[in-house]
C-alpha cells in the first residue's frame, strides 16, 4: 500500500536518510525502531511532504506521492499524528477535532467520525468545551490521535505516541491503536523509542541504524532477536 523505494533526504548539506526503501501492507501495523536520532521522524517527514526526499519514490496503491504537497498528501490519506501533539492549544477540543476534518466536505460522515472518537476515547466527551493546552500529557495525546482520525485516514502515522506519558495510560493507547486497526482496518506506521510496546503491538517491524535500514522481521522475531533485545529493550 505505502511504499518507499532508495530514498535519500537531507537538510542542507547533512544526508538524514541513506537509500531507505520500506513497504506497509494494507491493514498491516508496522513499527520502525531505533535509537534517538537515527532518522526516523525523517521518514515521516518525507512521506508527508514536509521534507521531501531529494531521490528515490514514495508510492501509494503504486501511485507516486513524491513531490506532492503535505495538504494533497492528507487527501490521499497520509495523516501524521507529530511528535510531541502539536494540538492547537487556544482552542477547544471539539475546535481541534473539526480542524481534523478541514478538508472534508460530507458534514452527516464528520459527524459519525466525530461521534465514534467520543467512543474510543470517552474523556474528550468530557472535556470537549475545554482548551486544549489545559488538558493533561496523556489527553493531548488522545486529542492528537483523534485529531487525525476525522481526516479518515487509510495510512495512519505516528511519531513516538508513548513520550512522556505514564506506562498506564500508554498501554491504553496501544490498546486503542490496536483498536482502530482491527475495526477500521486503518493501516498504521509507527514510529517508536519504546521498542518493547511497538513490537508487541505491530505485524512487522523495522530497525533503523544512523539513517539506514538494517534489519527488518516480522515484530515477534525482532522481539527475541539477540541484538534487538541488547540494544533496545534492555536485555
């Protein structure tokens, strides 16, 4: 569904990304791990359009998306939920909620939307006439999520969703992910640190070394792999 091919991104005259080609089925969970700077948030960049690989091709259902901008990448159904939420802090819940939707013009399937990420994460029903700033780390994160959701996504990205938050409230979070995966058939890219609770929750996974892919497994593998286990979970 989602496929990048020898891509090679920069910023300036510093090369983030070295020849990374990687592929995400459709309604598959794939995970891509590495240390602090190996250039992962680089590849959610380049797929989004917001730093566009300098060669190579990003293809989605075999159609090139390289090049687009990050506003036609969203229509095709590429949506980002960013490190660090980057909700709109002066505005309500609800109003973060409806930027999601901007692009969309059937008001009765926002609506449904709207409703159905009330379900999945009851708090934003409680807090949707609340500024968003003032909502705790963890409900940001959920805002951020949903945020996302109204665009309906058929590729949904996500950039670290487990930073800062408490181990409880991440489970949840991977729990709904899980969730949304399983009953929209959403297919997910993650991008994660914490290496243990990204293998468990995905299909397969990739591990990213310095701006190189260097391994990749189906996630229950890389989860017993010797030097998946030393480097990244701790083992």
């Amino acid at each position: 569904m989602l496929k990048i091919k020898n891509i090679q991104t920069y910023y300036g005259n510093i090369q983030a990304l070295k020849d990374v080609s990687l592929e995400v089925k459709e309604g598959e969970i794939v995970t891509l791990i590495g240390a602090n700077g190996a250039g992962k948030t680089t590849t959610l960049m380049s797929i989004c359009g917001i730093t566009p690989p300098r060669s190579g091709e990003i293809t989605l259902d075999g159609d090139l998306i390289t090049g687009m901008s990050a506003e036609k990448i969203v229509q095709q159904g590429i949506v980002q939920v960013p490190e660090g939420r980057r909700i709109f802090p002066d505005m309500t819940v609800l109003e973060n909620l409806e930027m999601g939707a901007f692009l969309r013009k059937n008001k009765q399937l926002v609506q449904q939307d709207l409703n159905y990420v009330m379900t999945l994460f009851p708090i934003l029903e409680k807090r949707k006439n609340q500024l968003g700033g003032t909502l705790s780390g963890g409900e940001q994160q959920m805002l951020a999520i949903s945020r996302a959701l109204m665009a309906r996504p058929r590729v949904l990205l996500l950039d670290e969703p487990s930073l800062g938050l408490a181990p409880l409230i991440i489970k949840q979070i991977f729990d709904i992910l899980k969730q949304i995966n399983k009953e929209n058939n959403t297919t997910i890219f993650l991008v994660e640190q914490n290496a243990n609770q990204a293998l468990k929750l995905a299909d397969r996974g990739y591990v990213m070394e310095n701006g190189r892919i260097t391994l990749v497994d189906d996630a229950d593998r890389l989860l017993e792999n010797d030097d998946v286990r030393k480097a990244y979970l701790g083992m």
